[in-house]
C-alpha cells in the first residue's frame, strides 16, 4: 500500500534524531510520518525489558533486547580476530562473527567493529549511559588546528544555543562551572536543569589521589559528568523550578541497559511528545527498504517499506510513503545502508555523488584499565558512572595522536571482567571456597573494585567503511551490512598514551592493577611491540558527513544532501570527526538545528 495523506516530511527512524525532529516539525504545524524498523516500546511501558534484564545470565547493555524482530539487533557474541578475512561463504555466516551466534554485521575486518545498537523505537537511548557531554571547541577545527582530519563546517558558537534546547530536553544534570574547560562556553547566565548527580566514594578518592598529578601538562581534574538522569532540580532563569516529570535517580546501578523508574531520558519521551502534538504519526515495524528518485529533478519521490507483524517474519506488508520532505534519521549504519541500497536509479546510491556515504566509519575504541583500591571505594551502586577526567581531551599533542577521556567507573570490574559473575564462579569453582571463607573473600575484593575507561579519539578514514552485503540478508531480504574496519596509527598511539595514563594513575592512588578474564569486543592489536585490547563504545559515527564540499561529504552544514534538495540525513552519521566526547547530545542539538532547517525550507514553499 501507499500513504494516501499528504505529509510534508516523511521521517524514516524514531530514535534519538527522528523523535527530535518529528516533534520540533509537530509543534510547528507540520504533517509528519515516521517509519519505524522497531517495535511500539513506548516510555510507559518498559516492564518486558527490564524482567527480561533480570533474568539475564550476562547483564550486557543488550541484555534487555534479546528479542529477535525483523530489524535485527545487531551483535557482536563469539568474536574471533581474522588477519585476512575471506569472502562471506554461501551460508552468510560472518568470518569474523558468527550468525548462528546471532551475528548480524558481516565483519571483514582486519579488526572487528565492537558496537552494537538497538532498533525499535527510540532507538539506541534504551541502553545509553546517560553521558551529556558538549564538544571542546577545537573539536569542530581538528585539521586546522592540529593538522590531521578535517574541520566541521559549524563551529563551537554556532551549535552552542542547540546544545542549550538539547540539555533542556534531556534534563542534563550538571554544573556550569565544572565544564568550563577547553574553551567551553555557555550561553549568559546558562544554567543546567538539574544539579550534578552526586560523586561516588570512588569519584572523592580519585579527586583527592591525582589532586596534584598532571599529564602532557594538563591536570588531571576529576569533574561531573554531564548526565541525562534527574538530580535536583534548579531554579531557572524566569524563577520556575525546572521539571520534567520523571522521578529521581535512584541508584539503581543499571543505567546501561536500563533505568527501570526513567530516571534516565530516553528518546521515547520525545517521541511520545511528537505523537501528543496530533500532527505526528507513526508506522511500526516498518523498514524502509528504497529511496526513490526522479532522475528529472534529482528530488526524492518516495521511500519503500517492509512490513512485518511477528518478531521473526515473514514480511507482511509493503508500500510506499510519500511526503515534501524525507528526513533519514536512522543509526549511522543503517542510514548509509539504506541510502547505498538504494542504487536501481543511481547506480552509486542515493546522495552520494561524493562517494562518501558509508565510508569514514568511526567510534571510540576504549582501553579499558581496573584494578583494585588498597581501601574499599564500595562500587556496584550508584549510576555506573558520576565523574570523569575530561582535561585530558585537547593539547598539542593532537597533532601526532589521538585524545582520550577517561570515564571513571561506579561498577568494579563488570565492564572489563564480567564481574562479580566471572570473578564468583573462579572463587568457587577454582579456588573451591564456600561459606564464611567464600564471604569474607567476597567481602575483602569486591568492595576495592574499580575500573577506568579511555575513550580513544578515531580519525575518519575512508578505509573504515560499510555497504549492503552483496549476498546476505536478513528476514525480510534486506541486505545486512558489511563492515571494514580498522585502528589507525594515530588512534594506536592514543591506546599507547591511555596505558602510560593508567600506569600514573594507579601509581598516585596506590592501586593494583589486574587483567583477570579479560573482554575485548573490538580485537586485540599490536603496536610499537605491545599488545592493546579495544572494546566498542557504542558511539557509530562518520558515515554520511557533513561538510562544506559537495566533493568530499554528503550533507551541508543544516544535513540538507547535496545531491538531493528535499533530502536530509541526520544522526551521528553526520559528524566529521569523531572528538572524545560519547555523541549523543551533539547529535540532538544537531538533529533541532536540522529542524529549524527543514522548517523554514517548507515554509519557503509553502
């Protein structure tokens, strides 16, 4: 079938960007359609994921999401590093991961892609931190400041008042002050809805162990991390009390994969707001499956769907969705997908005269570094992270390697070691405690956990790319994607940095590191004769840039395609660089600058 109304934007994605932009379009009086891949998940109803979360073997940040639907999630269980991978055998299973395993991605590596995303609605927010961090204004200007990169085509200033309507959507807790470094900003008498979330006993002994410790000059300040979960709320501007309508945090410590009282935003809220605005509408378990283009003009005319009504299939439906403007918001590789599989009119794909759509792929390899406190620092409560290291993020030294942050962590050694599983199971199993001696170790190791995350920068690289997979599909015969990934030198000597980082600090606070059942979700890699291990952050960014060049990126600085005048692409996808800082608040703000875009373009034609 067809959408017979007439809408004046069709939104395919309804997650972080597509809720964004579909309520911004509502509010303004614009007729919006969104099709969602994903189930109809709303805000109020999160009681499946999180007894599913519960019952869970491994509390991974997919563990909630395990359900099989028609637009897959990806996965990265059973990862095996391959030098020189071959081609996809006749069956599709990935030579890197392997689809019985539930593999989704066709991994050609050299090295595997570590991340993961959700599809159903409001996206990837189901299972985000929370982190809300702004951008440092060399971030926006890397290549010519340091030389390496490319610059964005917005600067700091130009995405600031967008990163203040962002913060207020969310309800980023935080102080003003505290983030005033590298150059950041904030708009006169700025003020963050919601007071910073308390430091943990592990945050106060970090602050106090590396007070007078400093790296490539910078000191290492321990500081709040902007957070998307309710603190105490402020006073604004005009005397109101900020308030969202959520509850507080709880501590729950399950903020990756899920908040189970929302404390935490996610992109459902928005989402809901859009639908409440009664000019938004919505079609679930919908894939958009092709562009289509009249070749005359070079306008987008439509965007095939699949449809599908059981979490396995089969497709039960099709049509096409018609509107003024078409707005891909979905995850970056999904959206690149979608545009290069979209090639019976335009043999390159849709958007990409450039030949960048896909390419430039790019996330924040982390180093991961735990140990153990000579005292205890009590973790396993409290949200998995309140404090990070953030003066590490810019210096000169960007000219010859990647910058980091470092992400302080509240869950001992969960992320790195799965524990406390895999650290009870050796207690019990290997070493053959029980009873009060099994207590009493417990009671000694647990509570000095801790661990570090150095989130590594990523330089866009045109090498690190996906396309549709010419021969695998998935259940509705769509083309799942396949990845070439690597590390750069420049990233590899960040990992060498973040190492020699770890060494001082666990040198100032006395702390013992361990290695004990390491995880690493992106491979193992050597380099200058030492071994480092990566994980993915979960942070896909680069794969339809924005930019200043109709040659060298997909979109101009409002996301608008080049090639396409009623086309717009919006996510992480669209960032040019990759920075330091986990992308989710500046692919918001991104996402309502795109709207006032889109909102004038149709007034304008009106």
């Amino acid at each position: 079938m067809s959408t017979t109304q007439n809408y004046d934007a069709i939104i395919v994605g309804g997650g972080w960007a597509g809720s964004a932009i579909a309520w911004k379009l509502g509010l303004a009086g614009k007729k919006v359609l969104i099709l969602e891949a994903g189930i109809p998940f709303q805000s109020d109803n999160r009681e499946e994921f999180v007894e599913t979360f519960f019952l869970a073997t491994a509390k991974t940040p997919e563990a909630p999401y395990t359900q099989n639907y028609n637009a897959p999630r990806p996965s990265v269980l059973d990862i095996k590093q391959i030098p020189n991978p071959p081609e996809p055998p006749a069956d599709c299973s990935s030579p890197i991961v392997s689809i019985d395993k539930g593999g989704y991605f066709i991994q050609q590596g050299p090295m595997p892609f570590g991340s993961t995303y959700e599809r159903l609605a409001g996206g990837t927010s189901w299972h985000w931190l929370g982190t809300c961090l702004r951008l440092v204004p060399n971030d926006f200007k890397l290549k010519s400041t340091y030389g390496v990169g490319v610059d964005w085509p917005i600067s700091y200033n130009d995405l600031s008042p967008y990163y203040d309507e962002a913060e207020f959507e969310i309800g980023v807790s935080a102080d003003v002050d505290e983030q005033m470094i590298h150059g950041i900003t904030f708009s006169p008498d700025y003020i963050y809805p919601m007071q910073r979330i308390p430091p943990s006993i592990l945050d106060q002994v970090l602050t106090e162990g590396l007070k007078n410790v400093a790296i490539d000059n910078n000191p290492l300040t321990v500081t709040g991390t902007p957070a998307g979960r309710n603190g105490v709320s402020n006073i604004m501007n005009d005397g109101t009390v900020y308030n969202n309508g959520r509850r507080l945090c709880q501590g729950n410590t399950n903020c990756t994969p899920i908040c189970p009282i929302q404390a935490k935003y996610d992109a459902t809220i928005t989402l809901n707001k859009a639908l409440q605005t009664g000019n938004v509408d919505i079609l679930y378990q919908t894939v958009a499956s092709n562009i289509l283009i009249d070749t005359a003009t070079g306008e987008v005319t439509g965007i095939e769907y699949k449809q599908y009504e059981t979490k396995n299939g089969p497709q039960t439906g099709s049509g096409t969705a018609t509107g003024s403007k078409y707005i891909i918001a979905a995850h970056a590789i999904e959206a690149a997908k979608l545009l290069l599989m979209s090639n019976s009119q335009l043999p390159a794909g849709v958007a990409n005269t450039s030949g960048q759509v896909g390419r430039n792929l790019m996330d924040h390899p982390v180093n991961l570094s735990w140990g153990s406190m000579p005292d205890p620092v009590y973790p396993f409560r409290g949200p998995l992270s309140t404090s990070g290291i953030e003066t590490t993020r810019d210096g000169s030294f960007r000219n010859t390697r990647a910058a980091y942050r470092i992400e302080i962590g509240n869950e001992g050694w969960n992320w790195p070691a799965g524990s406390p599983y895999t650290q009870l199971q050796g207690y019990v199993g290997e070493q053959g405690l029980f009873g009060q001696d099994l207590i009493s170790q417990i009671q000694h190791d647990f509570v000095r956990q801790f661990r570090l995350g150095y989130l590594i920068e990523q330089l866009p690289e045109e090498t690190n790319y996906i396309v549709p997979s010419a021969n695998c599909k998935d259940n509705l015969g769509i083309p799942r994607p396949e990845i070439h990934y690597n590390l750069d030198d420049y990233t590899r000597a960040g990992f060498q940095a973040a190492e020699q980082a770890t060494v001082t600090i666990f040198g100032a606070v006395n702390a013992t590191p361990s290695t004990a059942n390491r995880v690493a979700t992106g491979g193992e890699f050597t380099y200058q004769n030492e071994t480092y291990y990566s994980n993915g952050a979960g942070h896909v960014m680069g794969t339809h840039r924005m930019g200043d060049d109709k040659t060298t990126s997909v979109t101009d600085a409002n996301m608008k395609s080049w090639d396409h005048d009623n086309l717009y692409i919006v996510g992480c996808g669209s960032f040019p660089t990759g920075a330091t800082a986990n992308p989710t608040l500046t692919m918001m703000a991104l996402a309502f600058k795109a709207s006032d875009a889109i909102i004038a373009d149709l007034d304008l034609n009106a």
